[in-house]
C-alpha cells in the first residue's frame, strides 16, 4: 500500500512539473521567436551590406560610421523630429488625459457616455487614424480647411510645411490616446481614499489646493507608468506618420521607426532600396537611445513613484 501511495505522489509529481513547463512553453517560444532571433538577426545584419538580392558582404563597422557621417543626416533628423513630435504631443495629451479623468471620476449622471465617447479612438486602427486626419486636414476640399472658408478665412496648406505637418500628426496622436491614458488616470484615481478630501475640505483646502496637494502625490506610481508608456510609445511611432503624411515635406514629420522601416523596405513613395544592414545599424542605435532614455526617465521619476 505505501508503495502504490509513493508511485501515485510520483506521478502527481511528475504530471505537476510537465503541466508546470506546458505553461511556459508558449512564453518562452514567443520570446525566442520575436525577441531573441530579431535581435541576434539585428545584431548580425548591422556588420553587412545586404539588400536582399545580391551576396551579403562583410563591411564591419561600416554602417555605423555611415549613421555618424554627414550621409547620415536624414536618421539624426528624424530622430529630432520624433523628440519634438513626443515632447509637444504629451505636453497636451497627459494633463489633458489627467483632467479629463478628474471630472468623469465621480457617479455623475452621463458620465459613462463620456468615458465610452473618449475611449473610443483607442479601439480604431491608427492605419485608419491616419488616413482620417489626412482627409480631415485636405488642402482642397478637408473639413477644416471647408470650415474655415465659411468663416470668412483663406485656405491652409497643413502639410506643405514642416511645423503644420507636425502639428497635424500630434493631434492626430493625442485623439487617439488620450482616452485610454485617461482610464488609466480613472483607475489611479480610484485608490485615493474620500477621507483625504474632506479632511482637507474641513481644513479649508480649495478644490485646486487638494488637487496639486493630494491628488497629484497620491497619483504619483500611476502617473509614472503611464507617462512611460506614453513616452516610449511616442518615440516607436511608426503606422501613423506611413499612413499620415509618410514623412513629407522634405522629411520634417519623419519619425526614427518609420526612417528604419523605409530603409528595411524599398518604397516607390520615398525612393528608397532595401538596405538591411543599414537599418539594422539604425535599429541598434534606436534601442540605445530608447533604453537611455527610459533610464534617465525612471531615475528623474524615482521620488515620484513612492508614496508616503
């Protein structure tokens, strides 16, 4: 009897550690399919010249010095305009996503129209945003551009020039995020307990004292997340710029992914050929500075993030 009774917790055993590594299997599959192999195909790829149809060639360095060189003007311009194209659209989306959230956080009659109302851009393919906004802002016969003649004024030119174009692409951007970073702000908010407000209310604190004194520190964790988020997000732009204005005028709204993706990719549009071991040096440098940055974010943040 002890026998089949050590047999039995054996096998249970057994069972338990393969149902165990059936679990991960998916996981660690996932994460050697789109994580590992790309970034080793990355890693091997930025020491060639390779465009897909003649003999890769060994050329070491090369293309790095090429990022670096006066030829490589065109990334470092995009790389500029994708911080500007971040910095300028979360300036308006987070506090906007943080008032927003303020004001349909309580049991009011409506608010859940509003909340569906503003959450819904998130659903929408930002392939679609972008063609959208693109039609919106037409120079011809756009909605703006129609309204703005019946009010008596002359016609735009959105995307003729750098800073409109780039204006354009935010606010594309920012309609269609706000909504969920406003959920977020919902949920943050949510965890606040009532007895700080009105203990602060019978002190004689205003509704803008405990907004700035409570609400704000108390949302420090969530709003450190969601700025990350938000950020990064912003910097890996890519879809929307393609489909949007696909770089134009000159390069001045074109984003450091969407830059790689034409280099990885010929295009009939920009006049470019494939040119994988270029991109794939674009790349290595991209993840450098996404990781930089997310570093020196999260040090800057790191009083924030802990609430006392």
């Amino acid at each position: 009897m002890r026998n089949q009774m050590n047999r039995s917790l054996v096998v249970n055993r057994r069972i338990e550690i393969i149902q165990s590594y059936a679990m991960i299997a998916c996981s660690v599959i996932g994460l050697a399919l789109f994580v590992i192999y790309p970034l080793g195909w990355i890693l091997k790829w930025c020491t060639y010249r390779y465009n897909g149809i003649l003999d890769p060639k060994f050329i070491g360095m090369e293309n790095f010095k090429k990022i670096f060189s006066p030829t490589g003007y065109r990334f470092w311009q995009s790389v500029g305009n994708t911080f500007i194209f971040s910095i300028g659209k979360l300036a308006i989306e987070i506090p906007l996503a943080l008032v927003l959230a303020c004001f349909l956080s309580g049991n009011r009659k409506g608010t859940s129209l509003f909340r569906t109302i503003y959450f819904l851009p998130s659903m929408l393919s930002v392939a679609v945003i972008g063609i959208m906004f693109y039609y919106i802002f037409g120079s011809y016969s756009g909605v703006v551009n129609s309204l703005i003649v019946m009010l008596g004024g002359s016609k735009i030119d959105w995307f003729t020039t750098g800073p409109k174009a780039m204006l354009v692409t935010m606010f594309a951007s920012i309609w269609q995020n706000f909504g969920i970073n406003m959920l977020f702000f919902m949920t943050g908010l949510q965890s606040i307990p009532n007895e700080m407000y009105e203990a602060a209310a019978i002190d004689g604190a205003k509704p803008v004292q405990r907004f700035f004194r409570i609400t704000i520190p108390m949302l420090g964790p969530v709003m450190q997340i969601v700025i990350m988020n938000a950020l990064l997000g912003s910097l890996k732009v890519t879809d929307l710029i393609l489909s949007m204005t696909n770089g134009s005028p000159n390069g001045k709204t074109e984003m450091m992914m969407s830059y790689i993706y034409k280099q990885f990719f010929s295009s009939v549009m920009s006049g470019t050929a494939n040119n994988y071991g270029y991109a794939a040096a674009c790349t290595v440098i991209v993840a450098i500075i996404l990781t930089l940055v997310t570093l020196l974010y999260l040090r800057l943040t790191r009083k924030s993030s802990q609430v006392d």
